[in-house]
C-alpha cells in the first residue's frame, strides 16, 4: 500500500518567500508615499494661492489688508479699533474672516505677516503707503539675495512644509524641531515678520540647509492694478 506524504515549505523557503513579498510591497509603498506628499504640496500652492486671491478680494471690499488671526481656534481678524491688537503683524491667517482654509496639506496653521500701514482701517493705504517685507532667495551660487524689491511686499503667507519646523497645529501647539544649519527656514520661523526666504526645495547640504517652506506673497502692483480697476484707489 502507498502511504502518501506532504511537504510543506522549509523555514528557509518561507524566509525567502517573505523577503520578497516585503521588497514587493515596500516598492510599492515608496510610489504611493511619493504621490502622497507630492499631494500634500500641490494641495498647499492652492491654498496659499486661493488665500492670496482672498486677501485681494479684502482689501477690495474693505480698502485695507486684514490683521492676523485672533488664534488658531478664532479665525476672525485679531483687530481693536482702526488697528491690529497690540500692533501685532504676524501670526496666523485670518481663516474665518477671509473664508479660507487655516492648515495646508500636512494639517499645519498658514502662517501670515502683514505690513502695519497696509492693515490700518482708519488711515487707509493709498499708491504712495511704503511696505516693509522682503523676500529672499538664493542665487546659483547659493548666496541670499532679494527676490522682491527690498522693503516693497504688503503682506505674505506661508506653509512651513513637510518638516514642519516653525509651524504649528491646528490647536496652536508648535511642531517640528529646529534642524541643525537650517538657516533659511530659521528666517521663515522668526518673530520679526519682516524677512522671508522663497526658494527649491533642498536638504540639508544646500546653502541655507534643508527647505521645504511654502511662501506666497501679495504684490504691490498687482494689488494696486486691482483697486484701481475697481475704483478703489487712488483715493
């Protein structure tokens, strides 16, 4: 009588097989995280795009640029009287007031500065109101230079990426540690609200260190060409 056995696989035949179903799925993972936060970014330009656009939209109806927001929970201008409570000129954007989104694509608040002059309701600004923000770049040769005329942008706003560093959660809680040599987003993240830096993406071993910041910004000429087209200065 025959006696009919059954093999299974060996534990080194099962090792080889789990070795390459793990090499099959991690190459499928890696295209997948890659469209992912290719995603994120894309859905970020929009934003910041579309808040620019709100901004423009303000200070048509308006005739001023509105203050930073109260906090990342109250997204209404942070505004007493004619003036930005405590002259404040940065902080987060006024999501509420300007019926926009408050966090890009990785959940983080859309940090926005804006010129003092250009967000004061009682003297309003006119073709001659002088800016203060610049915004800088880095040339071929890596070294910073402007991207805008110095002291010439009204107001700016900016997604602090995927590594987040400077930025902070919808509950208003910083994330993102500092990155050694990150000098260009250490700009991006400082408190005076007058200097940004706008350039490639880049890691850690580009002039300026690693860069991920997302950062638009309202220009003068355009904003000027819109009120004038819309009847709203010169006043």
């Amino acid at each position: 009588m025959r006696t009919l056995t059954q093999r299974g696989f060996s534990l080194v035949e099962l090792a080889i097989v789990l070795v390459i179903v793990g090499l099959l799925i991690g190459g499928l993972l890696t295209p997948l995280a890659t469209q992912f936060e290719q995603r994120r970014i894309s859905e970020t330009q929009r934003l910041l795009e579309e808040t620019r656009e709100a901004l423009v939209g303000f200070a048509l109806r308006n005739g001023y640029l509105p203050c930073p927001a109260v906090s990342a929970q109250n997204g209404l201008e942070d505004r007493s009287g004619g003036y930005c409570t405590g002259g404040k000129r940065q902080g987060f954007i006024p999501w509420a007031t300007l019926g926009v989104q408050r966090a890009d694509g990785w959940g983080r608040m859309l940090r926005y500065s804006v010129t003092p002059a250009f967000s004061n309701s009682q003297l309003l600004f006119n073709l001659g109101t002088p800016r203060d923000i610049t915004i800088g770049t880095r040339d071929a040769s890596g070294n910073l230079v402007a991207a805008t005329g110095i002291g010439d942008i009204p107001a700016v706003v900016m997604s602090h990426g995927r590594n987040g560093y400077g930025g902070f959660s919808e509950l208003g809680v910083p994330v993102g540690a500092e990155i050694a040599g990150n000098a260009d987003e250490r700009a991006n993240a400082g408190p005076a609200g007058i200097a940004f830096v706008s350039r490639t993406p880049s890691d850690a071993s580009a002039p300026g260190g690693e860069f991920d910041d997302l950062v638009v910004w309202v220009s003068p000429n355009i904003l000027y060409s819109r009120m004038v087209a819309g009847g709203v200065l010169p006043r």
